[in-house]
C-alpha cells in the first residue's frame, strides 16, 4: 500500500476515543440544567431525565394534540400506521430534547437541552413541587437552569453576559445578587468578576443589591474547571437555592419575615405526630414522677405521724414513770409519820 501514508493503528483509535469524549463534554455555547447530588450520579442522571420528561411532555401536550389528529379513514391499519409513527416521531424527539455531558466534576451531572428556555421549565417543575409536596427524588439534591456556557475567564464571562443581562434586566428599578461558585478552579477572580458583573448591572438601570436573601433577580455563576455556566433566574429565595427536597418540605404559607407558618407535607406531618407522641409520653412521664413525688411526700408524713406517736408514747411512759416514783415517795413519807 505505496499510496496510503505509514500511520499506525493505535493513532487512529486514539484519535477516535478522543473524539467521542470531546463530543459527550460540556463545551462552551451549551444550555441545560446543572444537576447535583451527594452521591450515585447515575441514579441523579435518571431521576433528571425522567423528571425532565415528565414535565416536558406535559408543556407539549397541547401542541400534540393538534399534530396527532388522525383523519378518518375506513382503513384501520392506515390509522395505526400513523400513529405509530407520531409515536416514533416523539420518541426520537425525547431522545434528542435532552443528552447528558460530561463535567469532569464529581457529583455535578449536566443534561443540555435543546429548548429555548430552560428556566421556564424549571419554574414550571419548582411550582408543581412547591403546591403538591411530593418528593420527586432521591438522589437528586439541587437543579440549576443554565442559559449559556463559556470559558473560564474573565472576559469570556463578561461577553457571555451582556446579551444575558439584557433579556432580564430593564429600565425598571429591580434587586439582584450575585451567587458565585467554583468547582476544580481557582484561576478566577472572585471579587474582580462579581465588581465587574454588578457595573453591568447598574450600566442598565437604576438596580440595587440585596444580600438578604430576598432579591427579585439573581445572577448564577457556576464555575467547573475550564467552563463557567451562567443563569438569570427570579426567585432563588424562595425555592431554597432550587433544592428540590427542600423545596417538597416547604409549607403553604410563609410570613413576611420569612417563617414558615403551617405544613402539608406527609414528611412534615410525620414529624408533627412524633412530636405529639413525644409530648404526649413526656406529659405522661410528668405525671408519674408527680404521683411518685406525692406518694414520696405521703411516705414521710407517715414516718412524721410515726415519729410523733412514738414520741407521745416516750411522753406518756414518762409520765408514768413519774406517777410510780411518786407512789414510792408518799409510801415512804407514810410509815415516818407513824
């Protein structure tokens, strides 16, 4: 084989395994969801993809229901056709809406997406969450939308951001915050990147910062080793860091200060019953170590009133004893006066 260069086998696989890994990695200009667990990231990257799914399809509902009509035709098997290809049609759909990549983080599992807005698909799972109180993972502990990923740098970062900040934040007066993590990286500046991010902000509007925990607007900057996932997301408060077990453990009412009033969780009512038992059995321990104390307290005034009676009984043998010796002293006196 004269034509053909001399290239050994093991170049070509190397160069093949390296390109299936740079296909499956987060790279930059990807958005999706940042989802975090404390351990099993393969049960994390399921519980992801069929809580995405599940409320995906119900967002698509409608909009199927006017793709699948079917015509009516005499034919059955003309029907049936057709609606197993609507049903392959969706299923390829799924299988290319949401893919998993790579992070190189341990336990950081990031799913991209090919919807336009992955927040509101996000608001839409936290809400139902929120109102229904039902768990809906396990291993599953926090999911991020992410609207665009860059390069680890500063000025990547402020690029990326610019056409960011100006979906979401208007002329309108607003709050926000700056929320910034790294993971695996500690070549970005921390105080450099949020100064530089907040005069974006203010070259906007006429916005403030609110560090209380309560900001109408929070920027999210997420860095995993060479790239930065970014987001603009409303609420951060209120659905505790978008924790999802928190956020089903959350009660319907809360306060102005923040307190929870009442729960409707099965979780929370659990603990609620636990809590009437253990009052109960203390309120019962109570009473008996009362009844003890009483019955304590009856014993020594028993021994009192024992006490005493023997006491009358020392008095009153006394008494006698000194009635007998004044017998014996008058029969003395007798016989000297005879």
């Amino acid at each position: 084989m004269a034509g053909y260069p001399n290239k050994s086998k093991s170049s070509f696989y190397v160069k093949k395994s390296n390109y299936n890994v740079c296909r499956f990695k987060l790279q930059p200009g990807v958005k999706g969801f940042l989802c975090t667990c404390s351990y099993g990231e393969k049960d994390c990257k399921k519980e992801a993809f069929n809580l995405l799914r599940e409320y995906s399809e119900e967002k698509d509902k409608p909009l199927e229901g006017n793709t699948n009509i079917v015509e009516k035709s005499t034919d059955i098997m003309d029907s049936l056709d057709s609606e197993l290809q609507c049903l392959s049609k969706k299923d390829n759909s799924d299988w290319k809406k949401f893919s998993p990549l790579a992070t190189g983080v341990r336990n950081c599992v990031f799913i991209s997406t090919t919807i336009e807005d992955p927040c509101s698909l996000m608001y839409k799972i936290l809400e139902d969450i929120e109102k229904t109180k039902v768990q809906k993972t396990k291993f599953l502990l926090r999911m991020l939308p992410v609207d665009v990923t860059c390069k680890s740098t500063v000025p990547s970062i402020s690029t990326a951001c610019t056409d960011l900040f100006a979906k979401h934040f208007s002329t309108e007066p607003t709050t926000f915050a700056i929320v910034f993590n790294h993971r695996y990286n500690n070549s970005v500046p921390r105080d450099k990147l949020i100064e530089e991010l907040a005069g974006k902000v203010f070259s906007l509007g006429q916005h403030t910062v609110d560090l209380s925990g309560q900001a109408k607007i929070t920027i999210i900057v997420e860095v995993l080793k060479s790239i930065c996932c970014l987001s603009v997301v409303r609420d951060y408060g209120r659905f505790f860091k978008f924790n999802l077990l928190s956020v089903c453990g959350l009660p319907e009412k809360r306060t102005a200060e923040g307190k929870n009033e009442s729960s409707s969780s099965p979780k929370i009512k659990k603990l609620d019953e636990n809590d009437h038992i253990n009052e109960n059995d203390n309120e019962q321990s109570e009473s008996v170590e009362e009844t003890k104390k009483q019955s304590e307290t009856v014993e020594e005034n028993i021994k009192q009133s024992e006490t005493v009676e023997e006491n009358i009984k020392q008095s009153e043998t006394v008494e006698e004893n000194i009635k007998q010796s004044e017998t014996v002293e008058e029969t003395k006196e007798i016989p000297e006066e005879n």
